[in-house]
C-alpha cells in the first residue's frame, strides 16, 4: 500500500490560508506575485464591473451574499460590491471566500464553488484599477426565491413559536417537535431547513415521524420544545406527547434534514431517497443547537418541503464511520494539550455499493481530513481531502456521478487535531484535554471524528448516472 504523505505536501506547499493573520503578508505577497509570476492568462485592459465582475459575484458569491442568503451582507448591485472592494480583493485572494474546503483537484463535487486565479486577478484588477462600473446596462441580477435556495417549496412547515434564546453566552441544545398535517399521504423528495436566526443557529438533525391517520387525534398536543437534554429520552418523548393514542410508536425515518453552516441538502435524481410523509406527520428535531448570544435573542425556522412524484425505488442507506459509528477511531479520540494528533478509521465495504455523498466531521481542532478507498486489488479511489480544516464548512459533498466501491474495500479516513495555540480556533487557552463526547448531547468544543456517507446497493450503470442537481426541481 502506498503512503499518504498528501496532506503534509498540500500544506507546505500552499500559501498560508489565514486571512486574519495573515494581513500584511499577503499584501507583500501580492506584491512579489505581481513581479515575478507570469500570468498565463491575460486579463482585459479595462477591468468593468457590468462586463466582467458581476457575473463573477453572481455566480459565486451571490447565493449566499443576498437578503437572507446566510451571509452577513448582499453583493449583488454595483453599489453593494464597490462598497467592500478591498475586502472582496483580499478575502479572494486569499481563498477564504467562497468557502468551500475540499482541494477540487483531488476530487471534485457538485456545486464546488472556487475561483479560477484568472477569475481573482479579474477582481483584483478590477479594484486596483478603480472599480470601473462599465457601460451599458447592469447585467441582470440573479434570481433567488425567498427563502429557499430551490425555489417554491410545495409545503412550508414553521416552527409553532419564535424560541427565545436568552443572553447568557451559552451554547443551548434542545430538542422539538414540528407537527404538521396535509391534505393527503404523498411522497417528499426533499426538506430544505431554513434557520430563522442565522446567526445563532448552529446545526440541526431532523427527523421525520408518519402517523397513521387514526392512530393519533392531535399531532398538535403536547409540548413543542424540550430543552433540559439531559433528561431520559421516554421522558422527553412523553412531554413532546410523540406517541400514537395507543401508546405505540409512530413510524421514523431518520436524517431527513441536516443543517449545519453552508450545508445545501442533498438532492437525489428522480425514484432515488424519497419517502413516504402521511397526513398526520411532524418533524422531530433531535440536536438543535444555538450558539452563545450575550443578548436576549429570537429564533423561529421553518422546513420547506418539496414532494416527489412517487414512491423511491432505491431508498438510500448511511454509514457513518467513526464517532458513534460502525467503525473504531485508532488511538482513541483523546487529544492532549500542546499535542498535533493523527487519528484513522477504518471500514470493510461488505457488498459492491454506489456512493452518493459523503461527509466529514470534526469540530474546533480539527486541522485537516482525508478519505480513500482502496479496492481488493489494490486500486486507490480518492475520496476526499481538506487539508485545512474549517469548522464553519461542513458540507455534505455530492459526487458528479454514483461513485462505484467494490466489495471488499477498505474506506479510510484520517483526521489531524491540532490542540496547540496556533491553531486559532482552540476554545481553550491555555489548551486543556479535548475528547470525544460521552452522550449524544456534545458541545461545539468536544472534539468529534466523523466520516458519514449516503450510498445505495450497486446497480449496473450506476457510475454513469449523474448526480447533478436535476433542474426541474428548480421551479423559479
Ligand atoms: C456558501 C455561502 C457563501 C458564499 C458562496 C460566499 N460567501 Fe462570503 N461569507 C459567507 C458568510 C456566512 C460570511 C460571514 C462569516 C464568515 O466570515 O465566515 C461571509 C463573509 C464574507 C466577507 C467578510 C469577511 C470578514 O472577515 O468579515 C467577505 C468580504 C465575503 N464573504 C466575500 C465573498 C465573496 C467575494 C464571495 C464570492 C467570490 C463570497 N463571499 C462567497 C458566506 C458565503
């Protein structure tokens, strides 16, 4: 087997990647690019905003810099980005915006959002040359629908209550019900989570609980929030009032919706993860998490629903490797202070299987992320690699087609910790023993190591089928 002696490489060779820290050298390290790196590209000699920069911003940097898009602020008109030019130049430069942590040349995902270079020396000239905002017409902007990065939603199910997230600086987990009812039994394809507090909304694991239509009178009864997570799961269940009439459990479909930073749901072609959603029916919200607030504060979500014309005809399985997983960390997730630490998982694909997205998770110190396959005959399949970790984007990465794994493989993952202080995001100072979380109710500054993956049992062809966003879903 060969060595992976990837991540290290990656790391020395790339320019450093902190923005914050790394102010005054980038600008010097502008400055010898400017001089001494042949450009292979040419760059226009007028630089406008209308012709050259805004499709750029739009398509980049639009989808989530726009009024409720996530960002902080919009980029959309030519006041807006003109207003934070040097900003742009440099955070692009830089390669922190767009996010996107994945290195696309090891392997690529669907809706990866990075610049080409030329595309950041546009902007750069763009700004050094004045901000030019061209002739002729602004280009069109483009078009969002309100609220969902999909378009119109078939069904919007709120939360019953704004919660009221008091200013105490701490993080607080709860657990909710989101009851609904609908006219008829039919199918969903799709649940897009949309936090209402973007700020302080930090993840959210939904499930979905189906009714059977007499077995419950009022979805509605019961209390909606729970936010003591320590208390026994009957308990919380009970308060919830989750239970059918008769006492009996209605049916659940796990991890329906997942919302962390950045995260996009992951959209299946047509007949592949659909399921059933009854009349009756309410999301329950296991792990919603809020980050720390100093001020009194609100927060009122809400799940879009987008149906599907049927039944699935290959549900989609989930394997998550390490972290409560199917498969053990080697050593053990106990990172002591000052320490840099390397730690692996490791799994037998038990049948030919087709992947469809896969998705790492670490917290705080986490530093870099890498994952492979390596066939029976000794075929490496590269999976995935973030050689510098960042805590605030946590994908769920899509593969543009099925990706086939044989039967037999070995699916490796390895994370690296970084518990010193030059890792900028060490809660702790001075660094204190990070390790893993002992109940499900983990803090952000536990430590986690994950590896989940979405799959399907192999069909033949399944490598040519396209995991591309299909665009009728995007009914504008
Ligand atoms: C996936 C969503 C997303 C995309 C795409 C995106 N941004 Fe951002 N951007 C954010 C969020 C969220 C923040 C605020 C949090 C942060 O700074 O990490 C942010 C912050 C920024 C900031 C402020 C940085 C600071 O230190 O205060 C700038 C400038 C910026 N983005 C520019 C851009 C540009 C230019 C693009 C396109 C080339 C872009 N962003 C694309 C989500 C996005």
């Amino acid at each position: 087997m060969k060595s992976h002696p990837y991540h290290v490489i990656a790391r020395e060779e790339r320019p450093k990647q902190s923005f914050y820290n790394g102010g005054i050298l980038l600008v010097m390290m502008l400055g010898l690019m400017s001089c001494s790196q042949k450009q292979d590209f040419d760059l226009p000699k007028k630089v406008t905003f209308n012709q050259h920069v805004a499709p750029i911003i739009h398509q980049n940097c639009s989808p989530c810099h726009r009024p409720n898009g996530g960002a902080p602020f919009q980029m959309i008109a030519y006041r807006d980005v003109a207003k934070r030019a040097k900003m742009i130049r440099d955070v692009t430069t830089d390669r922190y915006m767009p996010p996107w942590p994945a290195d696309p040349h090891y392997r690529s995902f669907v809706g990866e959002r990075f610049l080409t270079e030329k595309q950041i020396a546009m902007l750069a000239k763009w700004v050094d040359d004045g901000k030019l905002e061209g002739e002729g017409p602004a280009p069109d902007p483009p078009h969002f629908a309100d609220g969902s990065m999909f378009g119109k939603p078939d069904l919007i199910v709120p939360f019953r209550d704004s919660i009221l997230l008091e200013g105490n600086n701490l993080d607080k987990f709860m657990v909710m019900k989101v009851p609904f009812e609908i006219p008829r039994d039919t199918f969903v394809r799709l649940i897009e989570f949309v936090p209402g507090n973007r700020q302080l909304v930090h993840h959210m694991n939904g499930h979905l609980l189906t009714y059977e239509f007499d077995k419950k009178k009022d979805v509605f009864e019961g209390k909606h929030v729970v936010t003591d997570v320590n208390a026994a799961i009957n308990e919380t269940y009970k308060t919830l009032a989750l239970a059918n009439d008769d006492g009996t459990f209605p049916t659940l479909t796990p991890s329906i919706s997942n919302y962390l930073p950045g995260v996009l749901p992951a959209i299946y072609p047509e007949g592949i993860g659909s399921y059933a959603v009854s009349r009756k029916a309410a999301f329950l919200v296991m792990n919603m998490h809020y980050g720390p607030s100093p001020v009194d504060a609100y927060d009122k979500s809400y799940f879009n629903v987008f149906y599907a014309d049927g039944p699935p005809k290959r549900p989609v399985k989930e394997w998550i490797l390490g972290t409560f997983g199917v498969s053990a960390i080697v050593p053990p997730l106990v990172v002591p202070p000052e320490k840099v630490m390397t730690v692996e998982t490791n799994f037998t694909v038990p049948q030919d299987v087709s992947l469809l997205t896969i998705n790492p998770h670490m917290h705080l110190i986490g530093r870099s992320f890498k994952a492979w396959a390596t066939t029976p005959n000794g075929e490496e399949i590269p999976l995935i690699s973030i050689p510098k970790w960042d805590f605030r984007w946590q994908y769920f990465y899509t593969f543009h087609q099925m990706l086939k794994i044989p039967k037999g493989s070995i699916i490796h993952a390895e994370g690296i910790y970084d518990n010193t202080l030059n890792n900028p995001n060490n809660p702790y100072d001075p660094p204190i023993t990070v390790v893993e979380p002992l109940s499900r109710d983990m803090k952000t500054t536990d430590e986690m190591f994950q590896f989940i993956i979405t799959w399907l049992p192999y069909q033949k062809g399944d490598e040519n089928v396209s995991l591309e966003p299909d665009v009728r879903l995007f009914k504008q």
